[in-house]
C-alpha cells in the first residue's frame, strides 16, 4: 500500500485543541540542580568508603585490629 493517497498532516483548526506547553526553563534548572547534588553526594560517598578502607588496611598493617573485646 503506497503511502500517497493517506494525509497525515495535521490542520491548523486541529492545533487549537491543544493548549502551548508552559517554558521549561524551571525544569531545566531543577534538572541541574539535581545532577549537581547526585555528583557531589556521589563524590562524599565514595570518600567515605575509601577512607573507612584505608583505616581499616592501616589498622591490618599494625596489627592493632581487635575484634570483640
């Protein structure tokens, strides 16, 4: 079946029932925002860990690990 005789081209009378979308301009500064807070929370988590890592491997090294009491 050709795709000529079909007419998918929408009237200007069928583009008034849709209402223009409202700016995006807030969404994309949120958007920012959040990508900047998931970056910097990332970061301190992963600082964390490795410096809980490096405590442990220091108190494995000297041999001053206990466990209990």
């Amino acid at each position: 079946m050709r795709n000529d005789d079909l007419d998918l081209h929408a009237d200007r009378d069928d583009l008034d029932r849709f209402p223009p979308r409202p700016p995006q301009a807030k969404r994309q500064k949120s958007l920012v925002l959040q990508v900047a807070l998931g970056v910097f929370l990332g970061g301190l988590a992963l600082w964390l860990v490795q410096l809980g890592a490096t405590a442990l491997m220091a108190k494995l090294a000297m041999g001053t690990l206990q466990f209990g009491g």
